[in-house]
C-alpha cells in the first residue's frame, strides 16, 4: 500500500484545513473487511504522536484529547481515501501530519501502524 497525504498548508489561528490521505495499491475496504487507518501528527523535535483513527468501516473513530470537537476523521472507501477535517487551529497544531494504516491493535501507538504517508505540512500562525 501506498499512501500519498495532502492538503496540508499555512493558516492563522482558528482557522481550518481538510487533509487528505489517497490509498494506491491495496484496497482499504472490501467484501465487510478492510483497514483502520490513522493520522498521527510531528512537529520538530518532537516525537510522532497520535491524532485520530477511524475503523476500516467508519463507524467508529478515536480522538486524542486535545484535537476533540475540533477535529473529524471520516473515510471514502469507493474513493480509497481518508480524510482529516481540522477547525479552530492552534499555534500547538502545526506539525506534520502522516497517515499509517492499522497492523496491530492498538488505534493509538505508532508502532501498530505501517505503510507511512510521507507527510503533509500544516502551519498555523498566531
């Protein structure tokens, strides 16, 4: 699998970015089954951290604490895509922003996920 993020860039504070996460290679869902897929998230110096996750259906999705009710993981599976809506944006959330499809079984450790995007940029100024 091949994950290409996009749709990162330069905001102000409170202002919002749709990134995208485009799957090539495998198909996230098919036949009733398919593949979590996350959104993690690093800013310089800093280690890669946990941003949201949604089931390989979409009906369930997982927040880390400081991005909920302001963030919204969705997924098209027709479209192999994922999705990563961001409203009301901080200073703190400028980082770059990876995409990993689940392995293991834990939604929120990086080490469960393989198949890393490269990446998409996202600044928010104050």
């Amino acid at each position: 699998v091949q994950l290409q993020a996009s749709g990162g860039g330069s905001v102000q504070t409170g202002g919002s970015l749709r990134l995208s996460c485009a799957a090539s290679g495998r198909t996230l869902s098919s036949y009733g089954m398919g593949y979590g897929m996350g959104w993690f998230r690093q800013a310089p110096g800093e280690e890669r951290e946990f941003v949201a996750h949604i089931s390989w259906n979409g009906r369930a999705t997982y927040y880390e604490d400081s991005v909920k009710g302001r963030f919204t993981i969705s997924r098209d599976n027709a479209k192999n895509t994922v999705y990563l809506q961001m409203n009301s944006l901080k200073p703190e959330d400028s980082a770059v922003y990876y995409c990993a499809v689940l392995k293991g079984s834990s939604v929120s450790n990086t080490n469960d996920y393989a198949y890393w995007g490269q990446g998409t940029l996202v600044t928010v100024s104050s």
